[in-house]
C-alpha cells in the first residue's frame, strides 16, 4: 500500500524520501520492523485471547521430560505469524508483482487448511482434527494452482544470458566506475530450475518426457504441476512434523527464510545474477521483502514460543510456513536445494516414515512390531534419550545453520 501510495504522490508532488520506496532493501527493512512489532505487540494480545476462550494444547502423556507442564497452553498460536506476515506485505510490497500475489494466496490457503484443524482439535474436541484427506486435497489444490499460474502468466518468465549479439535486447545497468551491458535473452516459458554443485546448473523437466516435441510443451508443464504438488505437500509436512519442540519449528523456519530472501534478491537481481552465473528472473526481487516480513514474524513468535512456550503455533502455523517455504522455492527455481536447505524437515519426515514402515514391517514378519527410534519424530528420540529439550532445540538449530551456510556456498561451487 506504501509502495504504491509513494509512486502516486510521486507523481503529482515533490516529497522528499518518497524515493527510498523504491529500493527493496529499505522496503525490506521496514517490512522485518513492522512484522517483528506486530508479532511482539499484537501476540501477547492474542494469547490472552485464546486463554479467556481456554484454546489449550491436549497433551497425550508420552513419557517425555516436561512434557505435562505443556498441558493447557493455548495452540492456534499460528495467527501471530499470519498477522505478523501479511500486514507488512500488503504496507510494503508491489501488490501487482505476481509472485507476491502467489505468495498471499499460499499464506492464506494454507493458514485456513491449518485453522480448521485446529478449529476442529480444539472446539470439537476431536483430536484427529481435520481428516488427512482434505489436508492433502488442500495442499494439492495448492500446488496445482501454483504450477497452472507459473504456466499461464505472462509475468513469469526468465532470461538467459547470451553471447554478444546486437540482435537480442542490450540491458544498460549504470555503475558508479561506469555501466555494464548485459546481452539477455527474450522473456522465456520454460520449466527450468536450478541444479546445486553442477556447472551447467540447470535442470529442465521438460527432459523427462523427450516424446513432447510440440511447441507447448503440454506434458513438461503437467510434470512440473506434478512435482510442484509434491513438493508442496512434502514440505508442509516436513514442517509440521518439526513442530513438536518449543521454538523448533520457528526457529529452524526462521533460518530457512533468511536463505531463501537472499536467493530470491539475487535471482532478481541482473548484477549478482550475472557474476554468481545463476538464472535471471525478472521481478522476482520483490520477494526479498515477503521473506523479510516471514522471518520476521517467525523471530517474534519465539518471542513467545521459545523455552517455556507461552503458545504452540499448531497447524494454523506449521502447514502454513512449511508451504510458504515450499511455494516460495518454486517461484525462484530453487526448488532442488530443499533437500539440502530444509534438511530438518526431511530428517524429521523420514525417521517417522521408517519408524511406522519398519514396525509395519515387523510386525508381519514376527508378529510383533519394533523400532528403530526410540519414538519419532526425530527430537522426540533424542528426549527419550534424556537431552534436555532447550539443548535438542539449540543442536537442531545449529545443524539448520550449517545447512544454511552449505546452501548458500552451492552458489559458486561448481
């Protein structure tokens, strides 16, 4: 709203600093402010709105450490993140920028698919909550919508750098010791992403089906609507699954987003695009701001959150970031370094699909059912262990930045 109440007072008045608007590092900064004010100021209102309506976290007793003195914490605590994400979005951002619509209509999708789990766990008394089904339609729906509109718009496209040649567009960038010129390719439909470690780091899936030749490439984009879904609903998953510690998930979602905001302001950004040789995608920069406002939610929610919780985000916010993580990778073709850049989630997701398929497994060989873990997901075995939960959560966190530090160095080794 900012943005575009500067550019039109811009046009009618001189008003001194109406120009910084236009950077996105100093929308970005505003953007972290206001969402960390928020979360600080409106959360601790919040909380005391879900204790009058006793919105408090059932507790199963599981035999861990401190786990019974959770008993009566409000959940729901996911709506913090929402307030805190989606004002200094909508104050801030370029809402005709696609990829900031894309990522509101992800952040809301999936907070109302979340709140009605929690809607139903808490108010209803069910502690299934929403039936897994219309979870997975939710997220698919998701993913589809995301693919079809990466597929459609005309907004979303990429350029490639070429060769000197004076018939494609020259792209004149001043430069304090002079300019520079870029020589890029037309705008491009491609379903193209980038590959981590690989010199030539581009994977286009439309590789996997070398029987479509026609120029619509139909069944390349029906793979990438496909692979989108998946990705969507592995990620969100992952997420909730991490969400079982206080802080864990914030936290680690926290660094996560810092990574991705960076990848997204040097995607769209043609200098650093050129010198770190990695895709250039135009407008894709106005990202930068959504993730300073993400991570800026998540930091004011540990405010909170953090050892002892005074609220659990619940599903309202674990579905949620986990696929504002998922759709925001896709948008900036990066969706192959998830498996380094979110390898908490994956951890966590695997040890429980070992756990449950090996006891499975077990158990119809020997009619008893064992395990692997001492009980999944993953933080929970090193509980039964007897690490105390503020050392689990701070380790995780450690690891989450080492992997942070390894998906950002994918940058130039290749």
């Amino acid at each position: 709203m900012f943005y575009h109440l500067a550019h039109y007072l811009s046009d009618i008045m001189d008003i001194p600093g109406l120009g910084m608007f236009e950077y996105s590092s100093f929308r970005a900064a505003l953007a972290i402010i206001v969402s960390l004010i928020i979360a600080i100021i409106f959360g601790k209102r919040i909380i005391r709105f879900l204790q009058r309506k006793q919105i408090g976290e059932e507790i199963r007793n599981l035999g861990l450490q401190g786990q019974l003195e959770k008993r009566g914490t409000p959940t729901m605590g996911g709506l913090i993140i929402l307030l805190a994400i989606l004002v200094p979005v909508i104050l801030f951002c370029n809402l005709n920028n696609i990829y900031v619509q894309l990522m509101l209509a992800a952040t809301v999708w999936l907070g109302f698919i979340g709140f009605l789990d929690d809607y139903i766990k808490v108010f209803r008394r069910k502690k299934e909550g929403l039936n897994g089904k219309f979870k997975i339609v939710g997220q698919v729906g998701l993913g589809i919508i995301v693919g079809l509109t990466m597929w459609f718009s005309n907004d979303i496209v990429v350029r490639e750098k070429v060769e000197r040649d004076e018939s494609v567009e020259r792209v004149v960038v001043p430069l304090d010791n002079g300019s520079q010129v870029f020589y890029l390719s037309d705008d491009e439909k491609k379903t193209i992403t980038t590959i981590p470690f690989l010199k030539d780091n581009e994977f286009d899936y439309a590789m996997l089906v070398p029987f479509d030749k026609g120029e619509s490439h139909l069944w390349s984009w029906i793979v990438y609507v496909l692979a989108a879904i998946f990705i969507i609903t592995a990620v969100s998953n992952g997420a909730n699954l991490t969400d079982g510690l206080d802080g864990l998930a914030a936290g680690t979602s926290a660094i996560i987003g810092v990574v991705l905001g960076i990848l997204a302001y040097l995607s769209g950004n043609i200098i650093y695009a050129d010198y770190l040789n990695i895709m250039y995608i135009p407008h894709s920069g106005e990202l930068f701001i959504y993730s300073a406002a993400f991570v800026g939610a998540l930091i004011g929610f540990l405010w909170y959150n953090s050892f002892p919780a005074q609220v659990f985000m619940g599903d309202t916010g674990s579905l949620t970031i986990g696929g504002i993580i998922a759709v925001f990778a896709l948008l900036i073709r990066k969706e192959l370094l998830i498996p380094i850049l979110c390898g908490i989630f994956l951890v966590e997701s695997l040890s429980v699909i070992m756990q449950v398929g090996y006891f499975k497994y077990t158990k119809r060989k020997y009619g008893e059912g064992r395990r692997i873990f001492l009980m999944s997901p993953l933080h929970h075995h090193y509980q039964k262990k007897g690490y105390f939960e503020v050392k689990i959560v701070t380790r995780f966190w450690i690891v989450q930045l080492l992997l942070a530090a390894i998906t950002l160095i994918t940058l130039k080794i290749r």
